[in-house]
C-alpha cells in the first residue's frame, strides 16, 4: 500500500514487479487501464506494475520521479470530487533518452505485455496496399537502425529480441480508438518484420497475440484549477493529477501470450470473442458525436462539450444524427438497447465537473472523422439509408479548418495533414472549388465515392455560411 505524507505523495511499500510496459503514458492510461489494474491486483494479486515509456517528451516522467511514481486520480461528477491514488507504475523512460532502456525492459523475459497508447498517428499508418508507412521519417530510421524512435519500432525491435534470445513473446495490446485496433498493430507489426527476416515474421504470426480492445472513459485535459482544487482535497500538491468522469468500460477480445493477463473480469471489464460490434457503438455513437461537438459547437461559440451540448439545435441535431443515422450504420453489440445507450451519453455529455475541451477532440481530424463519421455516412447512402446529418458534420470540419487559417496562424492547423489540407483550402476560390480541393487529399478521402455527395455537400456549405451560422441544424432532413 502507498500512502501520502503532509507534503507530497511517497511509497511506504514495496512497488509491485512489473509485468507490463506501456508506450505512451498519457492522461487517457492513467485514468483508465492504470485504475483497472490497481484495482485488479488488490482483488486478485498479479504482477502487472508497469513500466511507462514517454515518446516524446520528459515531462511526465519529471512529473512523476519526484513522487515515487505515484499519481492521483480524481473522479469528477455533480457530487463533486473523489480522488484515488494510484501506485501501479513503477518506473517511467523517456525513449528518446535512452532507447536501450526501453528495449531492455520490453525484452525482458518478465514483461508479459506491452500496451500502447499513441493516438492515431503514432502507428505510422500509410496509405494503399501498405498499412505502414515506410516513408515517414521514423520507420525509415527504425528499419535501418536497432535503436528505434517510433512506437511501431520498439514493438518489432523489442520482439526481435525475444526472437532471438528464444523468450516467448509479450502480448501486444492497443488501447488507441481505431477500429480493428488488434488488427491493425498486428499488420503494422507484421510489415515491418517483414523487412528484417521472414523466419521472424513467422514466429510473430504464429506466437504473438494481438487482441483487440475498446475502451472508454472520458479524461480532460489536466489544468492548474483541477490540481489546485485537488490539493485543497487531498493537501497534496500532486502536478500529476488526471480527472475522469464516473463512467468506465473496457471490453477486449480474450486472446494473450500464454493466457497471462490481469482478472479484470471482477471490475466490470467484458471479455469476448469478438469486440467489433462494441468498437463500432463506441466509435461512431460516442466518438463520433464528439467530433460533431468539436466542430459544430466550436463554430458556435462554445469551447466544452458540456456547454454546447447545453444549445437547444445543436442537442437536438445530436439526438436526431444518434437516432436516425449512426444507429443504423451497424450492429448492436449483444444484449446493448443503443436508445438506453445513447441517454447515457447525453448525460456523461452534460456532466457539469468534466471541462472536455472541444478544441482538444477537435485536433487530429483527418485521423478520427473516417472511421466516425466518413464511413458510416458511405455505408448509409450506398444502403439508402439517411445521412445528411453526418455529412453536416463533414462540412463543419471543413468550416473549422477555415478558421484556424488567418494570416498570423497559416500552416498552423493541428493535424498530421495539415500542409495538404492548408494547401486546399489556399487553392480554393468558392465552396464548389474547396470541396474539390478537400476531395482531392486521397488520404482521407481516396477509397470513397465522394463525386455521389459533392453537390449535396456544397449546398450545407453555403447554407452553413462562413464560419457561426448553426441554424440549417433545425432545417427539415426526411
């Protein structure tokens, strides 16, 4: 057990051994998996401590060195606040400091998982027939080098080793929001491995596990209010501190290296055969409407979920853009009412303690809106189902993009594809000639029939007007 002085947090206990490393130790890891796994080794033991790496920056790991490693969690709801504190990580490295370390502790023959979370463009995704990338800077470092930089190479470095050393393989668990995020890792991993030796690709596709996850939980930015308010809580100023909203939920297909996992089971967390129906609810009701918050809510003035949810149109665009066309693009999970599903949402949205910035879901999307918005609206209108309202959300991305390029903020959009998007926009004349432009940028839009809504995209536009007007949300849409 861990406890707190008057000063700052300290161990008074052993940290337990590690059995897991996690690449990208964020805010999301802290607040989610990080509780599942304190709270499952106080129910069922293990050793599942766990080794953080940073990617890219320091300052986590200063953070947290100064404690002993340890954090609080606060759980934040209109009863105010409810602080735990977590003591599961155990160490945290910064790769781009010593990417030995970081290869040492993944090879070792204790660590039984690594787990990730580097968001969406930290798989080094390409486009085409490749799922990797192998022109971005960092795999073409990695594959030419034993020292890597990138998630995907510390993966396939890191297995090597065990490979060659004949440790059995770690299992690899992604918990980013992708569809299919197993599956994917398993491919990127694969292609990779493919390129140092066929023998070792072999054994990965024949030894390693890749499960699929879907996670949720709502965990806002940390802000100097949250640790100032958390230390009138507790009276420790903890620098470290993550929030999160009372929901949780954590469903992952049940398939690892050897069997050797935590008991989640008592905590809530389902194990399955399958996780693509919940991927889907969870992506497209729950993500989805995010991202149609972040840009029709940021066009109108608001800068949190909570507020703009609060605007009469835009709750009842939301409703109508659940009920009429995202439920319908797939298949419930089983024994899941999506309408009871949906009422919880709208409630977690509304939930008065939880500051979750739109321009902070906002970011990124080129990454998010194809598997939350551009796919269900293809699979609608291919299916002649409705779908305006997802391509309303389309057309409120394009708007916002617009208005983070001004003169003193050009090339300043925040997301992966930022200088093809600027370069779009900058190219365009009128809406018929932006749309054209935003089109044309196959990697987002290069598989889709975008010619079959163009029209139809332009006219919202033009109705939408240059950047605040959110009255076409109460239009007709049958």
């Amino acid at each position: 057990m861990s406890v707190e002085n008057c000063n700052s947090l300290r161990r008074t206990q052993p940290q337990p051994k590690t059995g897991i490393v996690h690449l990208g130790l964020g805010a999301f890891f802290r607040a989610h998996a990080a509780v599942y796994l304190k709270e499952a080794m106080a129910l069922s033991g293990g050793d599942w401590g766990v080794v953080g790496v940073s990617l890219r920056s320091s300052g986590m790991r200063d953070k947290l060195v100064q404690q002993d490693f340890l954090y609080t969690a606060v759980e934040m709801s209109e009863r105010g606040l409810a602080t735990q504190l977590i003591d599961v990580v155990t160490d945290v490295l910064v790769a781009y400091e010593d990417p030995e370390a970081v290869l040492q502790a993944m090879a070792d023959k204790n660590t039984c998982i690594v787990s990730l979370t580097v968001t969406e463009k930290g798989y080094c995704r390409g486009s085409g027939d490749a799922v990797l990338d192998f022109q971005h800077k960092d795999i073409r470092h990695d594959l030419s080098s034993k020292l890597p930089r990138s998630g995907p190479g510390f993966l396939v470095r890191a297995l090597e080793r065990r490979w060659r050393n004949n440790i059995r393989p770690f299992t690899v668990l992604s918990l980013d929001n992708l569809p299919s995020n197993g599956q994917l890792t398993q491919q990127i991993v694969c292609e990779f491995a493919a390129k140092i030796d066929v023998a070792f690709l072999r054994w990965i596709q024949r030894e390693v596990k890749f499960p699929s996850t879907m996670v949720d939980r709502i965990v806002p930015s940390t802000t100097q209010k949250l640790i100032d308010r958390t230390k009138v809580k507790t009276g420790i100023h903890d620098p470290a501190v993550v929030s999160h909203e009372p929901f949780r939920q954590l469903v992952i297909e049940d398939s690892f290296v050897d069997n050797k996992r935590p008991d989640f089971s008592p905590l809530g967390a389902q194990l399955v055969r399958n996780v693509k129906p919940f991927e889907d609810m969870k992506l497209r009701m729950l993500n989805g409407t995010h991202s149609a918050l972040a840009y029709i809510g940021s066009l109108a003035g608001h800068e949190t979920v909570a507020n703009a949810i609060k605007e009469e149109s835009i709750e009842i665009f939301i409703e109508a853009l659940w009920h009429e066309e995202i439920v319908k693009s797939f298949e419930a999970p089983p024994d899941i009412d999506l309408t009871k599903y949906a009422k919880q949402l709208k409630s977690r949205y509304r939930n008065p303690e939880i500051c979750h910035l739109l321009k902070q879901i906002a970011i990124d999307g080129s990454q998010k809106l194809p598997q939350r918005i551009i796919n269900p609206l293809f699979e609608n209108l291919s299916l002649g189902r409705p779908y305006f309202r997802l391509l309303t959300v389309v057309a409120a991305w394009i708007r916002y993009l617009q208005k983070q390029l001004t003169p003193e903020n050009l090339y300043d959009i925040d997301d992966p594809l930022s200088q093809e998007i600027t370069a779009a926009i900058l190219a365009s004349d009128d809406d018929i000639g932006l749309v054209a432009q935003i089109f044309k940028i196959d990697r987002i839009f290069g598989d889709y029939p975008t010619h079959k809504i163009s029209n139809q995209l332009i006219s919202i536009l033009k109705r939408m007007g240059r950047f605040e007007n959110t009255s076409l949300l109460e239009g007709n849409w049958e």
